[in-house]
C-alpha cells in the first residue's frame, strides 16, 4: 500500500483535494456536522501523505487548498451556529492542516538528515573494512607466493647441495617477507637525502644485522664517492674506506655487483683483491637503477655464513638505490623551483628568505652585511633593436659575470627582469662598493658574442648596509633599489651607495 501511494505525484494530492471540496460539501449539505468531520478526515489524510514524501513547495499548496476546503466544508455545515462561529471554526481548521502538514514535513527532513548521516556513516565503516579485508588479502597472498617460490628455491638448492643447508639456518619466510616490505616502505618514503641515509644506516642493523654502515654517494662526472654518513666512533678500529680506483671499490664500481668477505675468500679469481685490502667489508653494495651508480654501502660485523642476509643484499641493494634515486629526483625538482628557470641563479623568493636568515644572523652575531642591486641599463632598447633572444643571452652572460666576480658566499639572485640582486654577508659598504665597481667594470669591458655580433652593455648598481642606515631586510633592499635608481638618473653606468648618515654617495665612471 505504501509503495502504491509513494508513486503519486505530490502535486496530484492537490488535485484530490480540489476535487473533494465539491463531495465534502454536498456531504455536508445533507447530512450535517458529523459527516463534514468525516469528509474532513480525508483531507487531513491526503495533506499528511503528501507531508510525508513531498517537496516543500507542493505541501504549501496541498495545506493550503485542504484548509480552504476543510473551512468551506465547515462553513456548509454548521448552518445553525452564528457566523462569528462558522468563521471561527473555519480558520481554526485551517490553521490545523496547515500546522500539521507543515509539522510533519519538519519532522521528515529531520528524519531524512539523520538517516543520512548513518547511512554516511555506514558507508564509512564498510569502506574501512574493505580496506582492512583488501590489505589483509594482499599480504595473505604475498606471503604464499613468496614462501612458494622462496621455498622452491631452497628445495632446488637442498636438493643440489645434497639435501642440507651449510649452516643450518631455518629461514622463516613470512617474517622475511613482512621484514622487507617495512624496508621498502621506510625507505621509500624518506625524499630528504640526509633522513633516507640515516634510515638506511638503521634499516641495514636492524636487517643485515651488521655492526656499521658506510654510505657513499657517487659523482659520475668527477668519478668521486663522497662519504654520506658517519657511524663508527672516533677511537674505532679502521674500517674499509672506500676508493674508487683502489681494490675491492674499484671492481664494484666497474662491475656493478655484489661482493662479499666471503666471495673474495671461495673466488679464486677474486682473491687476488685481498692482497689490496688489509681489510675488506663484509660486504660492498653498488647503488645503482638502469645502469646509473648512484652510491656504494659499505657492511661490516655482518653475521657469517648467513642464507637469509645473503637473500637479503640484492633486495636491500634496489631498494636503497631506488630510494637514493627519488630522493635526487626531489632534490632536483626542489632546486628548479627555486632557481630561475633562464639564468640559473636564485629566485626572487629564495633570495627573501636568504635575506631573512642572513640579516637576522648578521644582527645575532653583529657582524656587517650589504645588498647590492643591479639594472641592465637601456635593455629594452636593446631587445628593440636586436630581439628578446639577444637579451636573454645577455642576461645569461650578466648572471655568469655576477657569479665569478663575486665571493662564494655571495647569494645571487635574479630579482625581476634585467634586475639582479647579491648579499654580501661579513662586508661593508666600502669593500660592496669595490667589488661592484669591479663587476660593473668588468661588464662594460665584456664583449658579449651573439650570432656573430659583438654586443656591449653596462649596467647601474646600488648599495645598502645593514644598520648603515637600514633598520631591517625590507628597508635594506628598498634602500639598495633606492641607490639604484639614483645612480640611473646620474648618467648610469655607475655605482651609488648610502653613506652611514643616509646620504647617497656615486661614484663617478
């Protein structure tokens, strides 16, 4: 019956109740009050039902029609009742259908809201145990493939070693397989190179069951390893350090593989490499993914004659690489965002928080520190004259210039445009004022080469000391962009300061 009614249109519920007026009515005409509340009860059954499942807007009208209807049904009759009663019961009546429709469609919506949070909240619970069902199923599954096919290989070298492992070592394969997916997931997810290699150092005593863990990052283009971590003590025993055109290191970096303590002692062909090494590591790992070293793991104090440490290496060794790989990746990405993408120095936002750092130290340990500011003088005139490619290669070349004439702890940046900016932590105003001098010097003497023409430019520089008078970094750079600019409407090419007393002091070409 519900299901019937749930299909009516609640705008037919008005319709029903229009046409009932005329019944109810003549039913009460004819028969008197007592049917009228009878026809009545029909109205308020078909006004709740339409309360019940419709929208808003069609409950207004139903209300209102069977209000109008049960008042003119009351209106007919009660004949005998004065007429202050007829209207009195009239919108009395009214009053009651619109109340209860309105009412129990208030009632509906608060139903339908809190349904729905319990049916969000169902649907929550079944998605987490979805997940727990999903998660639970893979590693069910990962552990039975993997011990199949761990112990079909041990069943292939019992059966070729005669049926009997050399030590003796009973490998429990579901906690080797849980062990190495806790490797890879720590591993992998650590971007930042220092934390990944100190999960490695962690990773490699906690599964390897090594004492130390050396790791060395390799530079292919000056075949150099450059130690990454540290974890022997000072007054340890010499472990092996590794060379990379000296014994053991030397053939791992040329072959690409593993080798062991014990490979060197059973290999006749490799036991000539102990004659090199007065003491070799247990073992020596190459890092490296599609033929890329990326780094070498030196072990040591690794347990001897180990079947699960020696499935182990090969696993610990992708996974290492693969995590050195990412997180150079990131490194990369993280520097070319920070880089201008055309000349390859700073960015405008990597110099702020510089400035940031270095002024609030230059302030901690009282010690000078100058901005210098820097405009290509005339350089749209000349993109005008010989295309935006010949100023990028100016800008290119001004960016070089800028990063061989000034000290190492400089911090060049491209601030915007044919702008650049420089700190110079530990220097004066009057050592500032030399070196861009200098610089701007050597920039008009420049020629710079472009498609077979000689081009000259020059530039115009500004200078502001902290505390001379700068209170802070905003004001120190709107100062050094402040000598700028008067040393571009003094003829340019030149090189204006602010005193001590905040006056501008340029120096004339």
């Amino acid at each position: 019956m519900w299901k019937l009614v749930s299909r009516i249109n609640p705008w037919m519920y008005g319709g029903l109740l229009l046409g009932s007026g005329p019944v109810t009515w003549h039913v009460s005409r004819e028969y008197g009050w007592p049917a009228a509340w009878s026809s009545l009860l029909v109205i308020v059954l078909l006004t709740t039902l339409n309360a019940l499942r419709g929208p808003l807007s069609a409950i207004g009208f139903a209300a209102a029609v069977g209000a109008i209807t049960a008042s003119g049904a009351v209106a007919v009759a009660q004949p005998v009742v004065s007429g202050t009663w007829t209207v009195v019961l009239s919108v009395a009546t009214f009053l009651t259908v619109v109340g209860l429709s309105f009412f129990i469609h208030a009632r509906k919506v608060e139903a339908e809201f809190e349904v729905a949070e319990l049916q969000d909240k169902l649907t929550d619970r079944l998605r987490a145990l979805y997940e727990l069902q999903r998660q639970a199923t893979e590693v069910v599954s990962s552990i039975n493939s993997g011990s199949a096919t761990l112990l079909n290989d041990s069943d292939r070298m019992n059966r070729t070693s005669g049926g009997s492992s050399s030590s003796g070592e009973m490998i429990n394969y579901p906690m080797l397989l849980l062990s190495l997916q806790d490797m890879a997931r720590s591993i992998a997810s650590n971007l930042d190179m220092d934390s990944l290699v100190e999960t490695v150092v962690r990773t490699a005593a906690n599964l390897l069951k090594c004492t130390d863990c050396q790791v060395y990052v390799w530079n292919a283009a000056t075949r150099t390893l450059t130690p990454a971590s540290v974890t022997a003590a000072p007054d340890a025993p010499t472990k092996h350090v590794a060379r990379p055109d000296h014994g053991v290191t030397q053939w791992v970096i040329a072959n690409r593989q593993i080798i062991t303590r014990e490979d060197l002692e059973k290999d006749y062909a490799l036991r000539a490499l102990l004659d090199d090494e007065p003491n070799p590591p247990d073992a020596l790992i190459p890092l490296a993914v599609g033929g890329e070293l990326l780094g070498l793991v030196v072990l040591h104090g690794m347990p001897a004659n180990s079947q699960q440490v020696a499935r182990l290496l090969p696993i610990f060794a992708t996974v290492c690489a693969l995590g050195v790989k990412n997180a150079q990746l990131f490194q990369r990405i993280e520097e070319m965002a920070r880089r201008d993408g055309l000349t390859g120095l700073w960015n405008r936002a990597t110099f702020n928080e510089s400035l940031d750092r270095l002024t609030q130290q230059a302030r901690d340990q009282q010690h000078p520190l100058c901005v210098v500011m820097s405009d290509v003088d005339h350089f749209k005139k000349f993109n005008d004259s010989f295309g935006h490619q010949a100023g990028d290669h100016v800008l290119r070349e001004v960016a070089r210039l800028w990063k061989a004439a000034l000290p190492d702890s400089t911090v060049v940046a491209r601030y915007g445009g044919e702008e650049f900016i420089a700190i110079l932590p530990n220097t004066n105003v009057a050592r500032a004022r030399e070196l861009a001098e200098s610089l701007r010097e050597e920039l008009q003497a420049y020629p710079l080469d472009f498609d077979g023409q000689e081009l000259h430019v020059t530039a115009s520089f500004g200078i502001a000391e902290l505390n001379r008078p700068a209170a802070d970094a905003t004001e120190l750079v709107r100062l050094a962009d402040e000598a700028m600019y008067a040393a571009k409407k003094s003829g340019r090419n030149r090189v204006c300061a602010h005193g001590s007393n905040g006056t501008l002091i340029t120096a004339q070409t």
